[in-house]
C-alpha cells in the first residue's frame, strides 16, 4: 500500500470511529508501528488529525484559529494599510525574508512587483502569484500547513540556515504587552524564529486585533525585532521603549 493510500484509509477509519488508539490502527491496516508513525506524523503536519494521548482523533476545528479565508477578511483594511506602510521602509535591492500569514501575504503582493528585491518566502498563498513576480523569488521547502497555507518542517528550516536576508517581515496570531508575539503551531514557531536570526532587522507585522488573541506559542520577545507596524497604539500597558512602533 502506498503512503498516500494509506494516508486515506486512516482517515476513513477516523471518520468511522472518530477516535483510535495506535495498536488498533496498526492491527487495521497491518502495517508497522514505525510506518504508522510516520503517516501521523504528516497527517497531523497537514492539519489532518489530532493526536491525542495513546492515540489519534479527527480534529473537530481549532476554536482558538480561523482559517486562512477568514483572517483575511478580519481586520482587512488595517492589514493593506500596514502592507503598504512597510514596503514604504523596505530599500532599494534588499533580500527580503516573507513570512506566513494574511499581513505578510499583503506585504509581498506590494514587494512581488519590484524587480531590484529578492524575496524569500514559505507562504503557499504569495507563491501561486507566481507569474506576478519582477521580484527574484526563491521559496522554501517543506509541507503545507492547512490553516495557514505556510511550508514547514525539516525541509524549510534546512534551507533556511543556507539563506540570509537584509529584512525580516513577521506575522503574528497574538501580541502581549510583556512576553511579546506568539503562536499556535509549534512548526510555524521554528521557521519564524530563525527568519528572525538570519535577518539583519526583523519587522512585526500584526494589526491591533492581535493583541486581543492569546496564541499559546511565544516565539519572540519585543527586544528581537526592529519595529512594528500596526494600525493602532498599543495598548496603555505595552512598556517597551526601545521598539519603534509605526502606525500605518
């Protein structure tokens, strides 16, 4: 049986029984318990399942995350604003670092069309305007993320640490005014941190919906980034001096 067969008899039997333990699963399909993890593995990469203790399940939805098509109708005036604000500051011939996310894809749709930039990117979304592209396109390996079209994984991190970029555009699914920007997905968090690491300046990109969400994944701390843009002041507890903020 192919991976991608098998892929799909497991989540047959998931719809079947909603829940299975991994002897069940194993014992189904007789296959080994190596090659029923790493069919896990991918399926909960993808967003496919859940994994539980002793287990696996279909994930009924995170209630915490929207989808990619609703975080780009949320907030979206404020996020074109903010897009527009930043390709203002970003110089002639740069390496630009373009990260997953709806304020970062509205980032690279401005910077796609200057031929003197090389972008560098792992959004699936930013990537299917291809053919839109003056800029130098170089795209990072790796597996998709549903939720937020993003590549991941091993693949992605390995050909970061071959690339170094002049700027670092980040986005965000939570800001607070003392930890800094967060996360939901634990992949999503290794790729943006070393975006931040191999970029001489890196960029937050977040509207001020952000700091209303509490995403579980802190991936960076405020002193870490050269600015950020947003749409409104932060609010009246956000104490950290040093950051330039730019209101767009």
């Amino acid at each position: 049986m192919f991976a991608h067969e098998r892929h799909r008899e497991i989540l047959n039997l998931l719809r079947k029984h909603r829940r299975m333990d991994v002897q069940a699963l194993t014992e189904q399909l007789g296959i080994s318990p190596a090659t029923l993890r790493r069919d896990l593995s991918h399926l909960h990469l993808t967003d496919q399942v859940l994994r539980v203790h002793g287990g696996v399940m279909i994930p009924e939805g995170k209630p915490d995350e929207a989808s990619l098509r609703q975080k780009a109708v949320s907030a979206a005036k404020a996020k074109r604003r903010i897009a527009e604000r930043v390709a203002e500051e970003i110089p002639d011939g740069a390496t630009v670092f373009i990260d997953g996310g709806t304020t970062c894809l509205e980032a690279g749709m401005l910077l796609r069309q200057r031929a003197d930039l090389t972008i560098i990117t792992n959004s699936l979304p930013l990537i299917a305007g291809y053919e839109r592209f003056e800029a130098k396109l170089i795209v990072l390996g790796g597996e998709r993320r549903v939720v937020s079209g993003a590549l991941v994984g091993t693949l992605a991190i390995d050909a970061l640490f071959q690339l170094r970029a002049d700027i670092a555009l980040i986005g965000a699914s939570g800001l607070h005014t003392t930890d800094g920007a967060s996360t939901t997905e634990l992949l999503e968090t290794e790729i943006k941190r070393e975006w931040i690491r191999r970029a001489k300046h890196a960029f937050l990109l977040a509207d001020a919906t952000k700091w209303q969400q509490n995403a579980a994944i802190r991936f960076a701390d405020w002193n870490e980034f050269s600015g950020l843009f947003t749409d409104k002041a932060p609010p009246a507890t956000f104490k950290n001096k040093r950051l330039k903020i730019t209101i767009a």
